[in-house]
C-alpha cells in the first residue's frame, strides 16, 4: 500500500508538504505542488479521506435516530435523509431506540464524536435530556423545542382536513385514537382536533389513548372506539389504522359501512390495506431530505460562527431553522357515508 511517506520520498519533499500540496494547494509553491501531484499519480497514491476529515475536526457523517425504523414512516424519512446526505457527500449513521427515551438519551450522547451533526425523530426524551444535548448540531423532526431548529408536519391542518373530510359525509361524532404520551405530534393533532371542533359545532369529538403505534394498539383501542359511539375514528398512524380495522372486522362491523376511519401519515402501507386506507401525510422521502438541509446548514453555521452546537442554533438571532412542512388529506375506500 502506498503511504504518504512513499510520495515524499520521491517528490523529494517533507511529509508536511505533501500533505499541504494535496489539501490546500493554494499554501505550496506550483513547482512544488506539480512535483507532489505527479508523484502521487505515478505510485497511485490514494489520500485517506477519513483521517483528513477527522484531522479537520470533522466526521463527515450525520447521525438519525428515529423511534422505530418497522414503522414505515421512519423507514421513508431514512431513506430520504440518506440520499440527500449522500448528494452533499455526508455518510448518515442510524440508530432506533426502539421507543425508549433513556436508550434515546443513551444513543445521541454516544454518537457525538463520530458524527458532525444530528437529526432526532419525534423524539421521546424529557425537554430537559433534550435540551442537554450540545455536542454537535442538533434538528428535531416532529418536535420544537425553543430556537433549536426543527422540522414538522402541519398536524393541525391535517386534522383539520379529516374532519371536514368526515363532516361533509356526514359524520358528527369522530374519536381519535391517541399514540405515545411522549409524542409530540400527538399533542399536535389532540390541539388540532379540538380546534377543528371549536370551528364546526355540529361535530362532536372523542379523544381515546395513548396506544402503541402499531397495529397491536389499534386492536386495543377498536373496542373503546365502538363504546364511544362515534360513527369515524382517526388513527395517530397507518399501522393504528389498520388494527382497528382487522378488530372491527372480527367483530363483524365494516369499514367504512358502519365505521369510517382515517390513518395518518399516508405511507406505503395505506395502499396495502383492505379497503385502501383514507390517510393525512406528507412527502415523507422529501420531509427527510429537507430535516438534512437543515442540519447540514446548521454544521456549516457553526463553523463559521466557531460556536458550540447549542448557540449556533441562535447565535445569528434566527430561530436556526425552524420549517413546517404541509400535509394533505388523500382519500381512499376506508371512508364513506355515515351510517
């Protein structure tokens, strides 16, 4: 393998200058650099980027740790992260903390020195673990948190959209089956339904939870949703959506005959279920993309500025970057006229 040290030798030259000859070679002399670079090309020596990086003060890599990576929805905000990342030449690490918020903690803090900034999805953790974090560069997803930057769906529209979508089909009473306590976008759309309601008198709603965000939580909650009276339910996901409908369906009721429901998050599974889940999502791949953005800006604001992570976010004044993404209501046969 050919070293730095077999390039210098026969450029005839330090090591010290190879290396400036190959990473700034504004710094070298022309006949030096010329020298240097044809030597290299000669031996066919390859300079470890990584080591360069790391003598540099970066990783080039950015850490995304979500809650689940089964869910689909965190499966498409990945995969949207990770081909952007790989676009602006960044590595992305990725971590699942499997819903728990002291592993959640656990894992942000050990990644620090391997990565140059971070993006946490729907995060678990206390304000207070949250706001203890400051090794690198931190972006929320589905979480704000003072002037950290974050990227979120518009939840309140998106409940918003449901009950009207319900209302006009004649549904006047809707529950809403709740995920994690910790979930801050489930507190978003509880706050978005109770608008929603406050705004259209003639809709009563019934909020149920918290479940697990899976389709064993909407096995558990199908039983309460039918107690409630209501004749639709809104899901906090997909996943929800369809156990309610495999309970429902066990208990000879049909979907959407004798009760409508709506999933969230429109991910790939929506499509798959029997019927066609009516579902209120966003582009997930393009909402991982821009959580990349952010972050990736938020690094390239903190070398510049030479602040700690936790003052960049602010450092200029600005929130640091705080986005909301819009969702939309796409209907499907999960639906239909109340009974």
């Amino acid at each position: 393998m050919v070293t730095v040290h077999d390039v210098a030798r026969a450029a005839g030259v330090s090591i010290s200058t190879v290396s400036r000859a190959l990473a700034m070679p504004e710094r070298v002399a022309e006949s030096t650099r010329t020298r240097v670079v044809l030597a290299a090309q000669e031996l066919g020596y390859r300079p470890n980027s990584a080591a360069s990086r790391l003598r540099a003060g970066r990783t080039g890599a950015v850490g995304f740790v979500v809650p689940d990576l089964e869910n689909p929805y965190f499966a498409s905000l990945t995969k949207g992260a990770q081909a952007r990342a790989r676009a602006c030449g960044y590595a992305v690490l990725v971590a699942d903390t499997g819903e728990d918020p002291e592993l959640e903690v656990e894992l942000v803090t050990g990644m620090g020195p391997q990565i140059d900034g971070l993006v946490l999805c729907s995060p678990r953790a206390a304000e207070r673990d949250l706001d203890a974090v400051g090794a690198v560069p931190l972006v929320l997803v589905n979480r704000e948190l003072g002037v950290r930057p974050s990227v979120t769906a518009n939840d309140v529209s998106g409940m918003r959209q449901a009950v009207e979508h319900l209302r006009a089909l004649g549904h006047r009473c809707v529950a809403y089956v709740g995920g994690p306590a910790r979930s801050w976008s489930d507190a978003r759309r509880r706050a978005g339904l109770d608008q929603a309601v406050r705004e259209l008198p003639d809709v009563r709603a019934v909020q149920l939870g918290a479940f697990r965000p899976h389709v064993a939580g909407g096995h558990a909650a199908a039983d309460l949703v039918v107690a409630s009276g209501a004749t639709a339910v809104v899901a906090y996901n997909d996943l929800v959506a369809i156990g309610l409908i495999e309970r429902l369906r066990a208990r000879g009721l049909d979907v959407p005959r004798d009760l409508s429901v709506v999933g969230w998050d429109d991910t790939f599974v929506a499509t798959l279920a029997s019927p066609e889940l009516t579902s209120v999502g966003a582009d997930l791949p393009a909402l991982g993309a821009v959580a990349t953005d952010v972050v990736l800006e938020s690094v390239r604001r903190s070398r510049r500025s030479g602040a700690g992570a936790a003052d960049a976010a602010g450092a200029d004044g600005e929130s640091g970057g705080q986005v909301r993404v819009p969702v939309e209501l796409v209907v499907r046969a999960s639906t239909g006229i109340a009974p």
